[in-house]
C-alpha cells in the first residue's frame, strides 16, 4: 500500500500539489498528525456523500438515493463496524484536510491480508465539504467508492460538533447493538468508567520538508499545464483536465478563425458600407437594406456553433457574439432595463470581465460547477433513460440573423425529442437545497414563473434552436434540481 498520495491543493491560485502521508502511521511522527479532535472538520452532510457517490458509483441512482438506509455501505456504519476516525488537518492554509478510518469486515473475522480491519482515506475541502479522493485496502476499494469507504461518510455526518463549554470535539467509537460471542478464557469482567478523552497536545502542522527525491517530487506547474493541454488536444473530453491547470486549446481559433472572421457582423457591415452607403440617402433605409442582406446559410450555422465551442474559454465565441442579440439579454430588453447598458453589451464593448470581488468569485463559481451539475443531471437521469448531454458553442438561426443564444447543450434521447438543457449556479444561494431554489423560480403549478430572471432566456433558447422544450438546472452545494420548461409561441 502506498504511503503517500498525490493531491492538488485547489487553494493557490497556481494549483500546487500536496504529498500527503496517508497511511503509513507505523511511526510516531506521521502518529500525531492524525488526531480525534473533530473541532475544525468542514461541514460534511448527507448530500456531499450523495453527489460523490453519484459521480463514482454505477450503481446509484435518485431511486437508490431515497432508501439510502438498506443499503449496505450504510449497515455497516449503523452497525458500529467504524472502528477508528481520524482526521489531518494539514496545513492551515492548505485548502483540504484528510480523514483515515478502520473498518471491520462483514463477511469474516480478518481481511484478506490478516488485519482486523480495512484501513480507508478520503480527502474533504475545508470550504465546500465536496470529497475530492479516497481509497480503501480492501479488493474493491481502489476506486474510492466501496461500502467501506460510504461507511466512513456516513460516521463522518453523524459526528455533531459540540458548543465550546461542553468541552473538546472528539470522535469516539459508537456502540454496537450487538457484538460476536467470544470463549470465556477471552472475556474481561471489569468495572464500567468512563472513558477518558486522550487530547493530543502536539501542534498539527505537516512539515514543510520532502523527503524524495527530485524525480519523486511534484512536477513544476508549467509542465503539467504543458502535458495537459497536449492532452486536451488528443481528447478534449478526458476528464483528467478536470484535475489538470491548462490554458484554453487554441486549435479551433486556428482552424476557423479566418472563417469566422467573415461572418460576424462587424464585417458584413463594413462590406455593406463600402458597396452600398455611398447610394443611399435615407439612413432608415440604409438600416433596412443592411438587414435585408444580414443571412447565414445553413451551413454557416454549423460552422458558427462547431467554432464557438467550449464559450467563454473560445475567443472566438467573443468575437462572433459582437453586434448579436443574445439570449442572455433578452429579459433586460423585456424589462426596459437600462439601454446604454443594453447596447453597449451587445456591441461588445462591455465584456465579460468582472468589476468587483463578489462578481469575480460568482463566475468562477458557475464556470467550476457546470460540468459538475451537468455529471450530476447525466448520472441521475440518464443512465436508465439512454440520455446523451451534447455541449455547443453560439447558435444562430437563419431566419432570425440578429439573434443568437449560447445554451449549455442539448439532450437527446432515443425515445423522446430533443431539449435545450440550461444550468444555473447561483452563487448568492449555493449555501442552500437545490429545491427552494428551484421554487423561487416556479409558481404554484411547478412551472417556471413568468417573472422569473431565466424566463426570457430559455425561451428565447427554445425559439433560436426551434425545439418544444428545456431542461432549466439549478445547482448547488446539497445538489441539483430541474425543471422542464415548454416553449411558450
């Protein structure tokens, strides 16, 4: 079993990686680091469990989820098998802490290597709760997700934080309902006390040193942004990116650049300027004339969503926005919001950048939890229902040239027709259930209220891509909830 494991450390802005000593506590000073002080664990509840098992587990699903208590994972937990938790702080600016469990096995008396108990790790951020790894020495741990493992989420939620004056937070092992029969000569008949806290007084900081070698260490960050945009250029979908620091691919700017320079319509207007201003005198019909040569052939279409993908990290999807009349803009434009606003958003010359700290963690917030939520929605509602969740970049309609939108895919089914699917992470609400959420968006018939912020936009989604229906997500950290939306003519 290796003693140490590799992790990136998501609290520096540069992704460092950590070389954490898990599990090889045979010596003392590995010993202390681990500690049964559970004052400073992150909030962990039921629904961190649920999303993480959602995402490693095939065999969970929502139905699962609702009679969570019958299965297995969670017997061993409410049968007291969690022999041992500890927990490593790590750092104190590190952004993750790491617990170590015992569990005993069910079906006999020592595992296969003749220990009384399977030793198993999971990392948890301090901030989120969110499970970033875990494993188990048990033959089906190596993913992270075997019942062991759950075992240890579901004694982790049951630990209750107590008040400072009821004195220090410690996990302490549960009793078990029932126990194995033993011989007599085994039995011990002493008198009940009560078990005394042990506080370890040592002071919880991992040492700065590395002990490897160099080529045992971590590698520098421009080598792994090196390897990882290789690896996005062999497979943009491989989901170790997710863990990997990487640079947007430039290979669809080189590809479709000059292409798409032609069709945004700065250059068609500049085109029609140079062929047609010169012979017309009225300015409203030289807007009408402009509007009657703007088109995209089919074609074009195709061309423009294959170039646009991947969005806000594609600057090509910036430029084709310029002078299009978004999706994202149509319930400003509903509501007489401001109209130097409005324009300047459409004419580019307000861009996504951020002007404030809260507007900057909120996108980074939504850009980090799209292709979570997206997981999860795929995980829980298309495994039984043959559902494929496909990205696209901007889509314009050839009938309505001035107007674009930028959906977070479409879902298609082998049995039903396909929908737009839009997900939202509200930062401000990410601390509450999904489901109030949705309901501050839907009236008294579940549907989507028409004075919802979302109404216009998915609307306007609908009727730029000529589909019936979309799926509206909304995500946060206790998970995600939907609602489908029909197209409203």
């Amino acid at each position: 079993m290796h003693a140490s494991y590799l992790i990136r450390d998501s609290g520096y802005p540069c992704q460092r990686y950590l070389m954490i000593p898990f599990l090889n506590t045979r010596t003392a000073e590995v010993r202390q680091r681990y500690v049964e002080d559970f004052s400073g664990v992150p909030d962990f509840s039921l629904y961190d469990i649920f999303n993480y098992l959602l995402l490693h587990r095939s065999d969970y699903d929502k139905r699962k989820l609702k009679a969570y208590k019958s299965a297995e994972d969670y017997r061993l937990f409410y049968d007291g098998h969690v022999q041992e938790m500890k927990v490593n702080y790590l750092k104190d600016d590190s952004s993750v802490c790491v617990f170590i469990g015992k569990v005993r096995p069910t079906q006999r008396a020592k595992t296969l290597t003749g220990k009384m108990t399977y030793q198993c790790w999971f990392v948890v951020e301090k901030t989120l709760g969110d499970v970033n790894a875990a494993y188990c020495e048990c033959p089906g741990g190596a993913d992270g997700a075997c019942r062991h493992v759950a075992a240890c989420f579901y004694e982790l939620d049951a630990f209750e934080k107590k008040s400072v004056t009821d004195g220090p937070c410690q996990w302490k092992k549960r009793k078990r309902e029932h126990d194995e029969p033993v011989e007599v000569e085994r039995m011990k008949i002493i008198k009940p006390r009560r078990m005394e806290a042990c506080v370890s007084s040592a002071d919880h900081v991992v040492s700065s040193f590395d002990p490897r070698q160099m080529v045992d260490r971590p590698a520098e960050d421009e080598k792994i942004k090196q390897f990882a945009s290789k690896l996005a250029q062999i497979n943009p979908e491989a989901r170790a990116l997710e863990f990997l620091p990487h640079e947007p691919v430039d290979v669809v700017q080189m590809d479709y650049s000059e292409a798409i320079q032609d069709l945004t319509i700065p250059t068609k207007a500049k085109y029609f300027k140079d062929k047609y201003v010169c012979l017309i005198d009225n300015e409203e019909d030289i807007v009408e004339k402009f509007m009657a040569t703007l088109s995209f052939s089919s074609d074009d279409v195709m061309l423009i969503s294959k170039a646009t993908q991947s969005q806000s990290s594609n600057n090509l999807w910036f430029t084709m926005r310029k002078r299009l009349i978004t999706a994202s803009n149509f319930q400003a434009i509903m509501n007489n919001e401001d109209p130097d606003l409005i324009c300047s958003r459409i004419i580019g010359s307000e861009s996504l950048s951020v002007k404030n700290k809260f507007q900057e963690m909120a996108l980074d917030w939504g850009r980090r939890k799209e292709s979570k939520a997206r997981n999860l929605y795929q995980t829980a509602h298309g495994l039984k229902r043959n559902k494929c969740i496909t990205e696209t970049g901007l889509v314009v309609n050839p009938k309505y040239p001035c107007i674009g939108c930028s959906p977070d895919g479409v879902i298609t089914c082998k049995c039903h027709e396909s929908k737009v699917i839009e997900i939202k992470c509200p930062f401000s609400l990410r601390n509450k259930s999904a489901k109030p959420v949705l309901h501050m968006q839907t009236n008294s018939d579940g549907q989507i209220d028409f004075s919802s912020q979302y109404y216009c936009q998915v609307q306007g989604q609908m009727g730029i891509m000529e589909m019936r229906k979309c799926d509206l997500v909304f995500y946060t950290k206790h998970g995600i909830e939907h609602v489908e939306v029909s197209f409203d003519e």
